[in-house]
C-alpha cells in the first residue's frame, strides 16, 4: 500500500474497514498485543509509573488504519486490559487511550510532509502529548490524585517511549513485506 493511498483514505472509507474481517482480526491482535505489553511486560515503578510499549500497537492500528480504528483499538485495549487485571475502567484515561490511536491515524492525513520518518514522528508525539502526556494525565490527577511531581516525570518517559514506538512504526512503514501484507488486509 502506497503513502499516498493510506494517506488519502476517506472518512467514509476509513469507516468501511469496519465491515472488513480481516481488519477486525487484525485489530483483535492489536488489542491483544497491547494488553499484553501494557499489562504484562511492563515495568512498574511505584504505583503511578509504568514503563511500557502499551501504545505500540494503538499507534500502529491508527497509523495504518486511520483514526477510526485507532480509536476503537484504544478505547478496546483500555477496556478490556482493565477488566482482565481488574482495574476499575477510568473514563478519562480511556479517553486518552482512544485519543492516542485517533491521533496517530489523524496526523499523517491532515499534514503532507514526504519525509516519512518525520512523519511517523509527528503522528507518534502528537498522539502522545495529548492521549499520554495531558489526558491521561489528567485522569491520574483526578482519580488517584497523583501529585504533579509525579506526572511531571511522564514527559521525559514518553518521549524517550515515543522515540521508540515512532522508530518501529517507521520501519514497518519502510518493510516492503509488511505494506504489501497491509494491502492485503484492507483490501475487499
């Protein structure tokens, strides 16, 4: 699949991937993956900070599926990771969830650049500043009433995250293998 036809995807056509199979499937697997790296790979540290690559496969899901997926793929991977740990669903966090995999497909379709590294790297921070950094935050705030000294230190960690997830999601976008498998998926 070319940059050119992920990228002009229509809203309505986005909403289309919807009634595909293998876009279910495959956002099924995204959710699952990211249950699993949020939940059961991650590094605690204390009770208000986790290291892990959770959003990876949300921002993947937006990325090269556009916003629509991205959303639900979030909104799915915080609902259910929550009910299997047991966790309390916090709406605000969900939010933020569902926002950082509908900005990651968002980005790329309202900003031409041709540098393609750059980006993956605008739709990756931007999905991250506003799902992570500010939203989420917000719901830690509000609901555990997590000091800002320890929000502040998210922002250093999801930029070094970021830079991670952006790389990755670049050199799938750079896999030949891996686009021509995407076609095959989104294809009817």
């Amino acid at each position: 699949m070319s940059e050119n036809k992920v990228r002009t995807l229509s809203p309505g056509s986005e909403l289309k991937l919807f009634k595909s199979t293998r876009v279910l499937a495959a956002s099924a697997l995204l959710i699952a993956m990211s249950i699993v790296l949020g939940k059961v790979l991650a590094i605690n540290i204390g009770d208000s900070i986790r290291i892990s690559f959770e959003n990876l496969p949300i921002i993947i899901a937006g990325y090269f599926f556009g916003p629509a997926v991205g959303l639900v793929v979030g909104a799915g991977a915080d609902t259910v990771g929550c009910l299997i740990v047991g966790y309390s669903i916090n709406p605000i966090i969900l939010v933020g969830a569902a926002s950082i995999g509908f900005f990651a497909g968002l980005m790329p379709r309202a900003f031409n650049v041709k540098h393609k590294l750059v980006r993956v790297y605008i739709a990756v921070f931007t999905a991250h500043i506003i799902g992570s950094m500010i939203i989420k935050s917000l719901g830690m705030r509000v609901y555990f009433h997590t000091p800002y000294s320890v929000l502040a230190m998210r922002i250093p960690l999801y930029i070094a995250v970021g830079i991670a997830e952006g790389y990755v999601v670049y050199l799938l976008r750079s896999s030949g293998h891996f686009m021509s498998q995407l076609e095959r998926v989104t294809r009817r």
